[in-house]
C-alpha cells in the first residue's frame, strides 16, 4: 500500500522471481547452460545448432532475460509514479532524500534503456525460430549455407549497448544515494551541495 501501485507490485516481484527461477534451471540442462557469451551476440545465439550451449540452455535465459525486463519496467514504473504522486505533505522535490533522488534517476533510466534490450530479445528469440533479423549470409561446417540473409548481427549490438552504457549508472546510483545519506547521518552534517548532487 506504500506504492502507487501495489498491483504493478506484486506483478514485478513474480516477474522478477519467475525469471531467476528459468534462468537458475538453464544452468542444469543436458544440453548445457547458455554460452554464447554475456553479450549473447548473434550468431551463436540465434542459431540453436550453433554449439552445444546455443540450444535449450540459451532459449530459456532469452525467456528468463525477457522477464526479468518485464519486471524491472514495472517496477521502474511503479517507483516514478509513487515518488511523483505519494510524498507526503509538505515533501518538495527539492527537500526529497539522495537515496530517493537515486532511486527515481535508476527507474528512469532503466525505463529509457530495458525496452531496447527487451526488443533485441524478442526479435533473437524469432531468429532462433527461423526469422533473419540478425543474421546474414550463414555458413556452417556439416550443415552448409543457411537459409538466412538480409540481417545485421551489429544490429543487435546497438540494441544490447543502448541499455549496456546506461546500465552502469543504473547499478551504481542507488549506491551512491545511500552511501550520501548514511555519511551525512553518521557524520551528523548536512550533505554539502545537495542541489548539485541532484
């Protein structure tokens, strides 16, 4: 009830626990885990018969990838509107903690920067299913020349480092915000120049 939203809630924590539980299981597949990298660049991962780690194992950390998204828009969502429509009477915007401020900051990046990620995901998810978005001209020992032509593979690495870049200040702010606030608690000063840390 703290949230604008705790429907939008409840929805992300089960995105977000659905998500850990495929892409933990991938882990313990007989045709192996996911190994087309941590960037999951094409072609090894739009082609299941790529290696032995781009079968099963890869389409369920797409699944899980595309979840885990899902739930970290809605919850990025349900941030932005509870601290824009609940603070409580008399909390400007201006008087609002740096943890807070570095929480709002993380959900708007991350709700600029996931939807990227989330299309890159669904159109690999479609190459592996027969579809040519990111991949062109495929050659492969025993099998020969694929049937697949017209895609980019640097397409999906736009795709990936549109949320890649941002991703780092969204991982650190809400530190940042804490580490600010916890200092200034324990040192029992005020935070110096808390409108340019804004």
């Amino acid at each position: 009830r703290d949230m604008a939203s705790p429907f939008m809630n409840m929805l992300s924590y089960w995105f977000f626990f659905a998500a850990s539980l495929v892409i933990f299981f991938s882990l313990f597949l007989a045709t192996g885990p996911a190994s087309g990298g941590w960037t999951l660049y094409p072609p090894l991962s739009a082609l299941p018969t790529a290696m032995s780690g781009s079968g099963t194992g890869m389409t369920m950390l797409l699944i899980g990838l595309t979840l885990f998204i899902v739930s970290s828009l809605l919850g990025g969502l349900n941030y932005i509107a509870t601290i824009i429509n609940m603070r409580t009477e008399g909390m400007s915007m201006l008087r609002m903690p740096l943890t807070v401020w570095a929480l709002f900051f993380t959900a708007i990046l991350g709700v600029l920067a996931f939807p990227a990620l989330l299309a890159a995901g669904l159109l690999l998810m479609f190459d592996r299913m027969g579809t040519s978005f990111f991949l062109s001209e495929i050659y492969m020992t025993g099998l020969g020349a694929m049937d697949r032509f017209g895609g980019s593979p640097v397409m999906f690495q736009h795709l990936f480092w549109f949320l890649g870049h941002p991703e780092v200040y969204i991982i650190i702010l809400p530190a940042f915000g804490m580490v600010s606030e916890i200092l200034a608690n324990q040192s029992r000063k005020p935070i110096f120049g808390y409108k340019a840390m804004v």
